[in-house]
C-alpha cells in the first residue's frame, strides 16, 4: 500500500514543479522583470561581493526575476531587493539556511499535523461519516501560504540564494556534491512555481473527493451469487477494491475448498468494476444479493433492476486531469501533469520508466516465469494468474489458520504497536534502537485497507494505519500492516536521523514501497516461521513486477490519452482506458496468459485516487531486488540492521545517485533478468 499523499505544504501549497525557470519563458504571463533588469543585477551583485560565484549569482536572479510579478514591485524594486538579500560568503549562506531549514520544518510539520487532525475521521474507524467531516477533510488552511511566502518575499529569499538545478545537472553535478550542497540544491526545489492558492485548494478537495469514493468501495463478498444461486464466500466477509479483492484472489492459491471457482468469480467482480457495470448500489451495501456473471441484483429473494455506474470511477479521473490542466501555465518547462510527475516527482524521465518496463514485461524470461507458474498450478493460465501468489510459502498455508494466528496475537491496533519493539529486534535492530523507532510511530485502526502517513516535523510522529476487524487483525490486514510498518521505519529514520532536514524523506516513494517490500516479504519470520529468501524469493519479486508493470503502462497511456483528447467526458474516458488496458494487454499479457482483449490492467484504485502513482511500484520492485541483493551480503541481522539504517539515512537524492551510494550500481532490471534466467535455466 501506498504512502498516503498528505495534504500539506510541500506537496498542495509550494507545488514543486521542477522546472528549470527561464525569464523568457515567463515573462509574458508572470514577470515584469526584463532581461536587462536580470543583467543589471548580477552585475550589481558582483560589484558588491566580487568574490560570488557569478554563474550561481545568475542562476538565482534569474529565477527570482521569473517569478516576480508586478504587485511584488517595480524592476529597480527588484535590483535593490535582490542586491541587498544575497548572501555571498559561505558563512552568510549558510545562517540563512539553517533559519530557513527550521522556518520549513515549522511549516510543513504543522501543516501536516492539520491535515492527520482534519481527515482522521475519514480515514480512522469510528462513528458514521456526516457532511461535515467531508467538508473538513477537504479543507487546506494552507492553501493560501505559497501565495504568502512570495507576498512577504520569503519565497524570493530562497530562490536567489538556493536556486534551483534541473534533473540532468543534479544528475551531473550532484556526483561531486557534498551533503551540504545537496541540501542546498533540495531547498532551492522549493519554489518553482507560483500556483495560485484557489486551484491548490481545488486539487486538495478533488483527491479527497477521489479518495473517499476508494475509501468505501467495499464489496460484499457474503452476497455474492453463483449462477446457480450458492455462496462461496463468508457472509460477513467485506472486501475493498482493488486491494482487498487482489489479496483474497491471491489467498486462494491454497488448497482450499472452492478455491478455483472464488477466482473466477474475483476475477468477474473486477471486470465489471473496470467497465463499469457493476451496479451502483451493491457496492458499499449488504441489502442486495449480486451474480457477477449475470450481473443480475436480488432483493428478499426477488430480481431487481439496478442502474449501473457507468463511468462514475472515471469521473474521479477526469476531474483531477482538469486540475491538472489548471496548474500546467504555471509550469512552463515542465507543462504537464506528466512531466511534473517523472521529471520532478520521480526524477526520471517517464521514456526512461517506459523502456524499464517494456525491457522486463517483453523479455523471454517472462515466459520461462509463466511456464513454471502453468506447471505448478496444473492448468492453462487465466488473467489473474498475474498475482499469482505461489512463489511465497504462505501460499501452501490455509489462510484461516494465519488470521487464527494473527487475531489472536493482535486484537487491536495498540496489540500490533507493542509487538513492534519485537519485530524490530527480530530484524537485528539493537533494543535501543527498536524502542527508539517504535516509539515514533503510531498504529491506528483504519476504515480503507491502510497506508503510511509520515511526520514531516521531528515532534510527531508516523502513523501506520491498518485495517482491523472486531475480531482482530486477520491475515491480510497483518500482510499490509507489516508493509506500512516498513514505509513507517523509513519515514521516520530519514526524518529524525537526517543530518539536514531539507534532505529528509527517499528520492521517490518507489523507494520508500523497497523498504516496505522487504518488510512485507518477512511477515512469516515475523510470525515465528522458519522462512528464508531464497530463489522463489526472485521468482516472486519478478512476477510481481511483471504484473504491476502493465497496470503502470495503463495509468501513463491513460495520462497520455487525456493531454491528447482534454475535451473528453467521463464515458469517452471510460472507453479509451478499457482499449488501453485490452491494447497492452494483448501486446504483452495474452501471449503468456491468454484471453485475448482483457481490461483487467485497469482495475488498480490508485489509478482514480493517486494520479500517476502505478510507475512507483514496479520502480520499487527493481529497486526492492537491487537492495536485497545487496543486503544478502550481510552476515548478520545486526549487519542487516545497520545497513538498513545507512541506507535509509542517504536522504532525498537523485534515484540514480542514491542507488550509486546505496548499492554501488544505478537503477537496472538487468539484474533480476539475469538472476531469473539463471534459475529458470536450472
């Protein structure tokens, strides 16, 4: 599960674009500042401090300028501002940069903490939902504060000492950097762009829209039908969409009653989600009885009619793309939604994450992988063969037997936090450590199936949020909570434990999901049991990537479709995301798993609540497998430990550097390609 995007000032206010600001480029639409007036400034700069450094000088006026608009004052205005705020000598640099540091840690640690107070009844268990709390969950006080910072020249302040560096020269430069230049560089992210405050509070208020519609679309499973009228599932048994109907789908991997025919029935229930016609009202609602197949609804033993949804999930898309669309002018260098998300939100170009993904899902091994799946399981291949589950030995275990297990030992919430100290030192944290991580995060009962929530501020803490039943915790929900416990270790030891708080968090949340994999695939040893990563361990990162790499290219085509038709309604949407899905499907899933025009690539909930997030996990997978590799050298879970901790502590540098200093080697599936292949090949 995803890290949840939280609605506060680094990511809703300051809208960090990444775009590399040129005078000219804006100038028509945002400054009154002219070329000769940038010139002047540098040149006046220099006059006064001739030991600066006149390239850095530029660069900073430069972008300054670009973003200074008429009400901000006039040309000479900024030449005197400019001239009497740079900080020239390494010293003065850096007393600003430690007032600044701790200015920002204030700011987003407190909006922060607004946002945790303000959606904790939409995300947490507790009484029915009213109005009010939608309202409230959706309401940024922060919104206003980009707007702010530039109004009282805070913002200008930053940008002419801390400028900003492109992708390509963090990628170059950033080799050569010290911990100190690229804090410097990370602060210098901050200001980019001057989104007005109305369209960050409209995009604030569109994602929670998206995220309360996922929140809640629960599956009855208990009055689900056959055709021929019987139930396969527990008649309490509720399921959220995509995640929880993934994980049972995958649970029935076991030799378990009805195993088979509860897949199919998973497999019916997801494509009428994906196209849409499932009925409106027997999501998040036990009074029908439902036959996916049929798709005919029963009430009191009796046919009804039920309207369909027919394109209400893509709406939620469309609306955030029209947010998008808002904010594009403002970037000009980067004027996409798309862009900003690779280029600024990843830091990798999304050509770069395609030709990843296409190198993995079009290789032979991906064949080699179906083939050894195909003789396992003794049949031909379906559709949800994707998550095929059978390279993890929980597999041959009854999943009832695991939720005995895991209701027993974790009733509630508070049980799974006083565990974590254990965990923790199971893993080969010292005690001192283990109770100094755990003491920093926080375990909360969830209403959706959970996710991580990080302190941006070294006075709170992180949140796990897990989703837990009267009876306790079962299976799945320990499975998810031991990978949200994994986001939480990162969250918090590259906050508290980060020599300079402008570098704190991962390059990208791919490699805060790497963290968080490698927890979740240790859930067993967790629970006591004797289970080792081995070469099904490979097997296992390898499949999953191959599946959620064709559900990423889904959500990256989908972006690219809406740039190409912006006019388009919710149904047209809805059409084009069914063709995309059945278009990448054929091309790389038919020939290995059949069914040819299959939309199952579109049923991830992240494509309508968390735009463009897809790419982040199977860019996680790789990262996962490089960093497991690397941690197989260690002799110990002391060294485990202690690596873990370095790594984690390397900060928010670029993917590729950080892979160099974490790993020894840039980000590549070119070796989990040749680890399969070696064992495919036994």
């Amino acid at each position: 599960m995803k890290r949840l995007p939280t609605v506060m000032l680094a990511a809703a206010t300051m809208m960090m674009s990444g775009c590399n600001i040129d005078n000219n480029s804006q100038k028509e639409t945002m400054s009154n500042i002219t070329a000769g007036t940038v010139e002047r400034t540098v040149q006046a700069i220099m006059e006064k401090y001739p030991e600066a450094d006149e390239t850095a000088v530029h660069k900073g006026v430069a972008q300054a300028a670009a973003l200074w608009r008429a009400e901000d004052g006039t040309e000479a205005g900024f030449e005197q501002f400019s001239t009497e705020h740079y900080m020239a000598t390494p010293e003065d640099r850096k007393v600003l940069f430690d007032k600044l540091s701790a200015a920002f840690e204030t700011l987003y640690g407190t909006s922060n903490q607004v946002a945790v107070r303000l959606q904790a009844p939409l995300h947490l268990t507790g009484p029915d939902l009213t109005e009010i709390d939608y309202i409230l969950g959706a309401f940024n006080p922060y919104s206003h504060l980009s707007d702010d910072l530039f109004a009282n020249k805070t913002a200008f302040v930053t940008i002419l000492n801390f400028p900003f560096y492109t992708l390509e020269e963090k990628n170059t430069l950033g080799k050569d950097w010290s911990r100190l230049e690229w804090a410097y560089a990370r602060m210098g992210d901050a200001f980019t762009t001057r989104v007005p405050a109305a369209v960050n509070a409209e995009y604030s208020q569109v994602l929670s829209n998206s995220e309360n519609y996922i929140a809640s679309y629960n599956i009855m499973m208990g009055r689900l039908l056959t055709e021929d009228g019987r139930r396969l599932f527990p008649e309490d048994m509720v399921l959220l969409s995509h995640w929880n109907l993934r994980d049972e789908l995958k649970s029935n991997y076991a030799d378990i009653p009805d195993a088979h025919e509860k897949q199919e029935m998973i497999y019916q229930v997801m494509l009428r989600i994906v196209d849409q016609s499932i009925p409106k009202d027997v999501v998040n609602n036990p009074a029908y009885d439902w036959a996916p197949y049929s798709n005919k609804a029963y009430k009191d033993g009796r046919e009804v009619r039920l309207h369909p949804e027919t394109d209400i999930r893509y709406s939620h898309i469309l609306n955030t793309f029209h947010v998008e669309e808002q904010i594009d002018p403002y970037s000009p260098e980067l004027p996409t939604g798309i862009a900003r998300n690779f280029e600024d939100g990843m830091e990798v170009s999304a050509e770069d994450i395609e030709a990843l993904f296409i190198r993995l899902i079009s290789s032979d091994e991906v064949k080699e992988v179906a083939e050894m799946i195909k003789e396992r399981l003794g049949r031909n291949l379906r559709p949800y063969d994707i998550w095929y589950d059978g390279f993890k030995s929980r597999s041959a275990m009854p999943e009832d037997e695991l939720t005995k297990m895991t209701r027993a030992k974790y009733p509630n919430a508070q049980a799974f936090a006083n565990d974590m100290p254990r965990m923790l030192r199971y893993l080969g944290f010292t005690a001192e450590d283990a109770k100094y991580l755990a003491e920093r995060i926080v375990v909360e009962p969830a209403r959706g199936s959970g996710h991580a929530w990080g302190a941006q501020g070294r006075w709170e803490p992180a949140r796990l949020r897990t989703r837990i039943g009267d009876n306790g915790m079962d299976y799945k929900g320990y499975n998810i909570a031991v990978h949200e416990f994994g986001h939480n270790v990162e969250q918090t030891l590259d906050l508290y434990d980060i020599d300079y708080y402008m570098l704190n968090g991962v390059p990208n949340t791919a490699f805060t999901e790497a963290l968080a994999f490698i927890f979740q695939k240790r859930d067993l040893q967790l629970l006591g049991f004797d289970h080792r990563i081995d070469d099904n361990t490979t097997l296992d990162i390898f499949w999953g990537a191959y599946e959620i790499m064709g559900v990423a290219l889904v959500d990256m085509y989908t972006w690219q479709w809406l740039y190409g038709n912006p006019d388009a309604t919710a149904t047209e949407l809805r059409d084009a995301v069914l063709g995309i899905a059945k278009d990448v499907w054929n091309k790389y899933y038919a020939p290995v798993l059949g069914t040819p025009d299959c939309p199952l690539l579109a049923v991830y909930s992240h494509m309508v609540n968390s735009p463009m997030y897809l790419p982040n996990y199977p860019f996680g997978h790789i990262i996962e497998y490089q960093i497991e590799s690397h941690l197989a050298g260690c002799r110990n879970k002391m060294e485990f430990a202690s690596e873990l901790r370095r790594i984690y502590t390397l900060g928010r540098l670029t993917p590729q550097i950080w892979m160099q200093q974490a790993v020894g080697s840039e980000v590549s599936v070119e070796p989990l390609l040749e680890a399969v292949g070696a064992i495919a090949g036994r």
